[in-house]
C-alpha cells in the first residue's frame, strides 16, 4: 500500500492535478485580497476582528461556487495518466492488486481535496497580514485569525464534496474517458446549483447541491429543506459519507471482478 501511495504521488507530476489545486487557492485568494484591497474603507471596523469577515468572503466563494466545479475537474485529471496512456490493463497486471490501487487512488484523491483546504487556510492568513501591512487600520495583526474556525468550517465542506467525488471516480472507471465524466458532472453541478438555490426539498438527496446546503449563508431560502445541523456532522454530510462509500464499493467491485484481455 505504501509502494502504491508513494507512486500515485509520483504520477502527480504528469497530471494537471497541482495546477488546478494552485489554480483554485489562487483565484480564491486573490478574490478575498482585492475585494478588501478595492473597499478598504468602508470594510475597516476599529476594535472589530476583521478576520471573520475576511474568511467568511473565501468561504462563501469556495464553499458556493468553487468546491463542485473543482472536485470535478478535480476527479478527471487524477485519472488522466491512465486514460491518456491506456494503462489500466497494466495496472492491473502488478502485484499490487486491484484493490490496493483503487484504495490507493481514493486516498491521494481525498489528500488532495483535504490539502487544498489547508492551502486555502494558510495562503488567506498570509493574504490577510499582507493587507494589514499596507493598512494597519485593518487591525488583522492585533486580532486572532480565527485558524481553527476557518480549518473546521473548510473541513465540513470538503465533506460535504465527497458525495461528489465518489459519484465522479465512479464515471471516471465507467466511462475510461476525460470527457464524459468531466460533462456529466458539470452538467449536475448546474443543476445542483439550481436546485440549491431555489429552495428545492430533493436537493437533499442531490450530492451536487451539498456544497450549498452544508453551511447556511442566508443567501437562499432553505425552508423547504430538512437540513439538520445539530450533532457533530449535520445530516447533508451523513448523506455526503453515504453516496461517497456506496459508490466507491460499488467502483471496487466492478473493478475487481471485471476480467481483463
């Protein structure tokens, strides 16, 4: 397992997995900075932590518009060597096993998701004390950043995402192809986007509108919802685990009772 691991992330280098990671925090970021930078004035509040503000602005563009797009692309270029190559027949012909590299390619994947988050954390408090160097009326430096606030709010969506991923690791083996995969799944999002925002009662079953439905914004109207947000994981994020590990066993035994010529 640890032979497998280690060669998933030497395959990285060959895919355009890191880009897109780079991509995504950077486009993130560079929103919250100049979105402050442009209205610092009205946004300065003395004696008031500005970080929650600051984070709340990265959250919202992540968690809303970003995360479902981006685990998509996400998904299809983590399998991209092997499709570009055709190399399944040969993966599958290692000593490794099947499983072992199903297992292994689920692990990157979600070290990768879960370490965007913590990019996405690190590169927002370097961005905040960087404003707070050009105006330190901004007072970041004086305030607590609010590390574990933001890690955990990050953590909860990049669970409430793996519905998504699971969904799409399953096309990614069903299909063999970038581009099938890649247009079903943006084609949910937009209609997960639709069904989150206007207060739908089946977005609670639609993985596609958990990226929405995981936090409550007060950007939409979400009465129409059962949405439960009282115990450790709220029930979207249950629902999340549930889509993500059925389809994932559902992947795996596919793929190892499928009979290879």
């Amino acid at each position: 397992m640890i032979a497998t691991l280690s060669a998933e992330w030497i395959k990285l280098k060959r895919t355009p997995v890191l880009f897109l990671i780079a991509a995504i925090v950077f486009f993130c970021v560079f929103i919250m900075t100049i979105g402050n930078y442009i209205d610092i004035h009205p946004l300065t509040q003395l004696n008031l932590n500005p970080w929650g503000r600051f984070r709340n602005i990265g959250h919202v563009l992540y968690t809303n518009f970003f995360i479902c797009p981006f685990a998509v692309l996400l998904t299809s270029a983590f399998f991209f060597v092997e499709q570009r190559a055709n190399a399944w027949k040969y993966l599958y012909t290692l000593p490794a096993g099947r499983g072992k590299i199903f297992i292994s390619k689920t692990l990157t994947l979600i070290a990768l998701l879960f370490s965007t988050a913590l990019l996405l954390v690190i590169f927002s408090t370097l961005s905040g004390y960087s404003l707070d160097y050009k105006y330190p009326e901004m007072e970041f430096s004086y305030h607590s950043p609010e590390l574990w606030n933001y890690t955990s709010k990050l953590f909860h969506s990049s669970i409430a995402i793996l519905g998504v991923i699971g969904i799409q690791t399953f096309l990614c083996f069903r299909f063999r192809n970038v581009f099938v995969p890649l247009g079903i799944g943006i084609g949910l999002f937009i209609l997960g986007l639709v069904m989150g925002t206007t207060n739908q009662a089946q977005a609670l079953y639609f993985p596609y509108s958990y990226p929405l439905l995981v936090f409550d914004f007060e950007m939409f109207n979400q009465s129409e919802i059962n949405i439960q947000r009282d115990g450790l994981l709220s029930n979207v994020e249950w629902w999340s685990l549930g889509y993500f590990f059925l389809c994932s066993g559902l992947t795996l035994w596919m793929e190892t009772r499928k009979n290879i010529k």
